[in-house]
C-alpha cells in the first residue's frame, strides 16, 4: 500500500537535506485533510565511498510507502544523496595523513577551515564568551609527570 493509495491527493512539495546526522526530508501536502507533514529518512552508514545507487535502493525499499510513486523520480533522491554525500568528512582520526598527496592534505584542511570559521564565535556574537576556562580529569595514570623539580 501505498500513500497515494492512502492520500489520492498527497502532494510532494519539497526535499531539504540534513547533513548531521546525514538524512533526506521530504515535505508533503495532503490536500483533502490540509495538513503538511516531513517525512525523515536517514542515511545510516553512508560515507565517501558509499554507492549512491545502492543508498536509492535501500531508501527507496525503507521509505516505500513515500517514494514508490510516480511522483517522486529516483534522479532527484540519487542527487540529495550525492549532495549529502559530498558534504561528509572523512574521520580523520582514522586516517594517516601523511600517506596523503600534498592536494589531498589541501583539501582536508580547507574543509577544516570552513568548519572553524562556521562555528567561530567574535564579541557581539550570540553565545560569545570571553577568557572561557575549562578544566577536565585525566583519564590515563599520568604519575610520570608528577615528579616534584
């Protein structure tokens, strides 16, 4: 069954994209109730090397009852997941840095510059503190650098 048997009107208005954590929004109308609902689809696992056409096929059999209509083409899910896709980060701590090329090492670092300057805070901005100290326990048994000089 599905929504279009439910809602002969429904009506898809739009797709947004999230990118943390990584999903598909779907905006719908139902006309005869008048009611606009947002139908979430989660992209679990997807990374930079994920298949794209593999994720179409795994939302399109999760979300069946949103997607298997003839209103919503596979060419546009297939490009939010890309977008989506494009956006995501390899983790870094995962990764040895100094296997990568001089552009590659480039590339990460300008991703990291445009996160610093997103979530950089100046006076006047909201949230903005001045002079912030924290302090935080030591997981490890840091004895060693205990010694008395």
């Amino acid at each position: 069954m599905s929504l279009e048997n439910s809602f002969p009107d429904y009506q898809p208005k739009r797709f947004g994209v999230k990118f943390n954590p990584p999903m598909i929004v779907l905006e719908y109308l139902v006309p005869s109730t008048g009611k606009l609902y947002h139908h979430r689809m989660k992209l679990r696992d997807l990374n930079k090397n994920s298949d794209p056409y593999q994720f179409l096929d795994q939302i399109k059999r999760r979300h069946a009852l949103y997607l298997n209509t003839s209103k919503v083409s596979d060419d546009q899910i297939l490009g939010l997941i890309r977008k989506v896709q494009d956006s995501l980060m390899e983790d870094l701590s995962e990764m040895d840095l100094n296997k990568l090329s001089p552009q590659e090492v480039e590339k990460y670092k300008k991703k990291m510059d445009e996160m610093y300057k997103k979530n950089f805070k100046k006076p006047g901005d909201p949230g903005f503190q001045y002079d912030v100290e924290k302090h935080f326990e030591a997981n490890l048994d840091a004895s060693w650098d205990d010694e008395d000089f």
